[in-house]
C-alpha cells in the first residue's frame, strides 16, 4: 500500500484525515488515515474490495458500505483505542488526552 497527503484534508470533531491510502500495484483508492488521539488508524473503504466467501453460493461479492456485510464488526471501545495507541506510541502519553466524551 501506498499513503501520500490528501489533497483535501478534513477535520471532523477532533479526527485528523490527512492522508490518503492506494493499493501500490494498481492505485486503487483505498480509503484515508484518521488521526484520533494522537494515533494515526487506517479508515478503509469496503467499496473498493471483492470479498471472498468459499463456503457461499456466490463467492465473490462487492458491497458499498461495511453494514450491509454478512456478518458484524465489532466498534472498538475507548479502552482499546488508548490501549492500542499507548502500544504504538512509547513517547506519548495518552492517558494526557482531553477527551471530550
């Protein structure tokens, strides 16, 4: 995968998208990175995907948005996110954050 700076950067309640994410072989538009407490998470599109499913009749779909596949994702709590970020990060302190919930 490739990452280069968004040519139109938003901000949306505190997340930070800046940065665009590309398949390195064929250039498909894979979705953005959001930078949330200072913990940078890749934010992927499901409509630039054909997902894959052996035991289906039809094994090979493409769906436009993350709720309509066959099965649930579960959201991460604030717990995992700082623990995840506190992982990432050794020289920054998340615990420091002011998180406005």
């Amino acid at each position: 995968m490739d990452i280069i700076k968004h040519p139109n950067p938003k901000i949306i309640d505190d997340i930070e998208m800046s940065k665009k994410i590309f398949c390195k072989q064929c250039h498909e538009d894979w979705g953005v990175t959001a930078l949330i407490c200072r913990v940078e998470w890749m934010c992927i599109k499901i409509n630039s995907f054909v997902l894959e499913f052996p035991d289906r009749d039809s094994p090979r779909k493409m769906y436009k948005k993350w709720k309509d596949l066959p099965f649930g994702i579960k959201e991460a709590d604030l717990d995992e996110l700082l623990q995840y970020g506190a992982d990432k990060s050794e020289s920054t302190d998340l615990l420091d954050v002011d998180l406005d919930l």
